[in-house]
C-alpha cells in the first residue's frame, strides 16, 4: 500500500517536473527525503523564497553551457542553477518549472535587450532571496557582465572552440554584448563560433551567479562593483529625484550608446 502511495507521488512528480533531471531529482527526493509524508503538500505550494544550499560553481559552469544547447541562454543559466539545487535539495527545485526561460533567448525573444544569461541567473537569485538581498546581488551580477572580458576559458575543455575571442559588452545588453563580440572576434553572428560563445556565457554567468550566492549564504557577500565615474557624472544631473533634470533611469554605462555633452 505505502509502495503504491509512493508511486503514485513519484509519477505526479514526474508530471508537475518538466526536465529529464527533474525527474529523477525528485523520484530521489521523494525516496531519501525521510519526510515522506509532508511531501505532496511541499510540492504542491513551495513557499518562497525557496531554500538555497551552497553549490559547486565549476559543476554549475558545465550544466550552463551544455543546457545552452538545450534551450538557449537564459533557461541554459536559470536551469544550470536550478538543476545543481535539485540534485541537493529536491524539491521544489526537482518540479520548477525551467521551460519558462526560453522566452529570454536573443535578448527576450530575440530582441537583443538583456541578455538571457543575467535575465535567468537574476531570476534564481530572486527565488531563493527575496528582493532587498536579491537586488544588490542582481546588480552587482549585471555590473560584472557590463565589465568583464568574456567568455573565460574555463570551458575549453569541453567546448567546441577553443581559445576565442574575449569582449567587454559595456552594457547588461544582448545586443551590445554580441555586437561587441562579433568585432573582436571577425566571426558572424549566425556561426556556430558565436553560438559556443554564448554557450560559455550562460556557463560563465551561472558561476558568477553562483559564487554570489554562495558568498550570501556565508554572510559574506560584499558588492564590489561601482558605476562608472563618467556613467555618475551623468547621473548627477540625468537620474534620481535629487539630481537636477530628473528625467532617465538606469546604471547602463551613459556613453556607450550617449555623447558626453558635457564635454
Ligand atoms: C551638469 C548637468 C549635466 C550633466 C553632468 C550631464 N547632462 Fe545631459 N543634459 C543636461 C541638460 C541641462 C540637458 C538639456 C536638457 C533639456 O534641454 O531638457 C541635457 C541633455 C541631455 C540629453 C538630451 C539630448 C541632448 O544632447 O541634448 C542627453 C541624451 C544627455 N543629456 C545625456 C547625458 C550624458 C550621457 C551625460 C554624461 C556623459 C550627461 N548627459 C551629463 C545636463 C547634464
Ligand atoms: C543602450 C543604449 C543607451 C544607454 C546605455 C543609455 N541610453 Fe539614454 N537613450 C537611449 C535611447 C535609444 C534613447 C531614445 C533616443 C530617441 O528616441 O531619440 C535614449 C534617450 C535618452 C534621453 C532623452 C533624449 C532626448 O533627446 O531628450 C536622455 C536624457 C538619456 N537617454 C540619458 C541617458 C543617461 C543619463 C544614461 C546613463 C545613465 C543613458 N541615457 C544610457 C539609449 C541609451
């Protein structure tokens, strides 16, 4: 009787999860958990914001670019994630829904605004930290993205190209992001070398993402990025309700798309 309870429960975890691992992350869950009877309340309203347990970066830097291939950037960040807590912890990791992140792939739906990979890793940050802790963790992820020379090389053993270019998108953009690689690497945008790019993105950004939350988890994470001095000079003037126009929004660096007027 109780074995047929079980799975009964391990097929509804099978029909709520929407990935092959989820379902094997669950069935484990539901068989190791010890807590067997709490759990179809569990699956059925998780609350939030869900629990989060320190991870292995490089593991989660691997499951991001090879889930790059599966469904594209954002759900290639989000699930790499998602799919590390799953293996930890189960549920409600094991049943997430990760097939919702595709929309985010080129930029949301290949418009080139944010791109996928900050986009998916923003949204794990905030399920498992609510707002007042995500946002500094989100902002200090999409200020290293606008920075940081990418992809790392820390993927060459796997990847399909090895040894690319590297490129600073200056902006959390999608659009900037891949333009700006395109130029220092000489390849087009539709080849298989940008598509490995942004592969190594998604497993890059994951990490990043990762190693902040692992930071928060210790009590630990301190934001280390600023706003560029030219970018709050602007500012001062353009955005805020103390500044003197007041009239536009955002941490983007101001002159990458902007002349400096002030000049
Ligand atoms: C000392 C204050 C000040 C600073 C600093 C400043 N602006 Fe402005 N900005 C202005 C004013 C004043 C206007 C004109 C506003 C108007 O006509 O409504 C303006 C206009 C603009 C406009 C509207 C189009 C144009 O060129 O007139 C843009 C875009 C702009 N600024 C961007 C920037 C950027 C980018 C920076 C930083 C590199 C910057 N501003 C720094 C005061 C400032
Ligand atoms: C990714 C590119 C991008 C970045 C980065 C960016 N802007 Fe803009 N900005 C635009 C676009 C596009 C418009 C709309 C221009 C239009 O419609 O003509 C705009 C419009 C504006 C305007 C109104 C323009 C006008 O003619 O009055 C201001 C002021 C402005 N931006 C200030 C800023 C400031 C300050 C920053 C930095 C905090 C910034 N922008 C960063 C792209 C950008």
């Amino acid at each position: 009787m109780k074995e047929e309870k079980m799975e009964k429960m391990s097929r509804r975890e099978f029909l709520v999860g929407t990935g092959g691992f989820a379902a094997g992350a669950a069935v484990g869950a539901v068989l190791g958990g010890g807590v067997f009877n709490l759990l179809p309340a569990a699956a059925a309203e998780a609350t939030y914001p869900y629990p989060y347990v320190k991870l292995d970066p490089e593991k989660v830097r691997k499951y991001g670019y090879e889930l790059y291939y599966q469904g594209g950037c954002m759900y290639g960040a989000a699930s790499a994630i998602i799919k590390a807590l799953a293996e930890e912890v189960g549920a409600p990791f094991s049943s997430f829904p990760v097939d919702m992140f595709k929309y985010g792939a080129g930029g949301v739906a290949g418009w080139g605004t944010i791109c996928g990979t900050v986009n998916g890793a923003a949204a794990v940050i905030n399920l498992v930290a609510p707002k007042p802790e995500a946002f500094p963790m989100i902002s200090e992820l999409l200020g290293w993205y606008s920075e940081t020379p990418l992809p790392s090389k820390k993927l060459d053993a796997i990847a399909k190209f090895q040894d690319q270019a590297q490129s600073v998108a200056t902006t959390p953009l999608c659009h900037s992001s891949v333009s700006n690689w395109c130029e220092a690497s000489g390849q087009k945008e539709s080849s298989p070398q940008r598509l490995d790019r942004c592969a190594k993105l998604t497993g890059d950004v994951a990490a990043k993402a990762v190693e902040l939350l692992n930071a928060w988890k210790d009590g630990k994470f301190a934001p280390v990025y600023k706003v560029p001095a030219e970018t709050a000079k602007c500012m001062g003037c353009h955005v805020g309700k103390d500044s003197m126009l007041n009239n536009s929004f955002g941490k983007m660096n101001c002159t990458s798309c902007h002349d400096d007027h002030t000049k």
